[in-house]
C-alpha cells in the first residue's frame, strides 16, 4: 500500500467513525438501530459508499443467534430508515440488499453533540471558579487536593503547609505572591523540611 492509499484508508476510517458517532448521539435511533449501524459500517465499501450484507449477516454479527434475530435486524434497519440515516434499496433472492448511510442529520446532530460537550465545559468551568471553604478543604483527602484547581489552592489563608504537596509547596511562593524573596523561600523550605522529616501526611 502506497503512502497515498495509507493516507486514504485512514481519512475513510475516520469518516466512518464520525458517522459512528452521530448515529450514536441521536436519540431518535433505537440501541437496535445503533447496533445495526455498526455492523452495516463495517461493510461499507470505499469506492461506492454501499453494503450488502444479508439479514442474516447482520443479526449473527449483532450477537442475535436464534430465530428472532433477523426480525430484530430488521426493526434495527426500519429504524435507521425512518429516522434518516439510512437510505434501503431491495434486493432479490440471488442479490441481498444494498445499504447506503445518508448525512442529512449529521448537521444537526453534530451542532447538539457540540452544544452538549460546550455545556461540559462551561458547568466544569463555574466549579472551578467557585472557592472551597477551609473546613470544605480540610477533609478533602491528599488526593483530592493535589488535583484541586490552582486557583483554589493558592488562595491566601486557604490551605496551611501540612495540606500541600511537595509541589506546590516548593512553587508556593512564585504562584501565590508573584515573586520570591529570602524569606519566602526560607519557609517554603522550612515547610519542605519538615514534610520529610515527618514522613509526608
């Protein structure tokens, strides 16, 4: 394989795979219809865009084994058909069907998908803004506050010494007062000293 067709090979998997999303993040699409959609994205050929896997195929590769799992296959594929994602042209006895995805909600669904993951942020965002009291602080565990936000622990008379890590104790006084004179440092390695001494928390 060329270093072209590599290229290609992996922009068409891409693809897939953001239609794979889409078609997840639609909640008009039944889990039978998501299931269906990722067996049918598996067949999907490079150069025409299509399928054609049998029925059967497709319920043996959903894990649907016995007798009602093409009839499961079917309302998976009905599904992807009426919510539009899936464009069915029938076969006949000696020829299966032929699948094409269609892209006519990947717009809209992608705008959602968008708006949800910006909402993340923005909530995430305002409780990083909001400061923890001392006494919240003080019951959180050596964990919790080595991965606390740094604008939460550098506040001043927040935290004492013994809540610290090692980290931030030895960049306390940069982060927290802008500059470090001698006796800054002197107490942040007083702090340091005493942190080993004492074996940690």
């Amino acid at each position: 394989m060329s270093a072209a067709e590599e290229k290609d090979a992996k922009s068409f998997t891409s693809q897939k795979l953001e239609l794979q999303q889409l078609i997840t993040g639609d909640k008009q699409v039944s889990d039978l219809g998501v299931r269906v959609a990722l067996v049918l994205l598996k067949h999907v050929n490079k150069d025409t865009l299509a399928c054609y896997p049998s029925q059967r195929t497709i319920a043996d590769q959903m894990g649907e084994l016995h007798e009602s799992g093409i009839r499961r296959a079917r309302r998976g594929i009905q599904n992807l058909k009426k919510t539009g994602w899936l464009s069915v042209k029938r076969g006949n006895r000696q020829k299966s069907n032929s699948y094409i995805f269609l892209t006519k909600r990947s717009n809209l669904i992608r705008d959602n998908l968008m708006m949800i993951r910006d909402k993340r942020v923005s909530d995430r965002a305002d409780l990083v803004r909001q400061k923890i009291s001392t006494d919240q602080i003080r019951h959180l565990s050596t964990d919790q506050i080595r991965h606390l936000p740094t604008d939460q622990i550098w506040a001043p008379n927040t935290l004492d010494d013994k809540h610290l890590t090692d980290e931030h104790l030895s960049n306390r006084a940069g982060s927290e007062y802008g500059s470090v004179d001698d006796s800054t440092k002197k107490d942040t390695d007083t702090a340091l000293e005493y942190r080993r001494q004492s074996g940690g928390y």
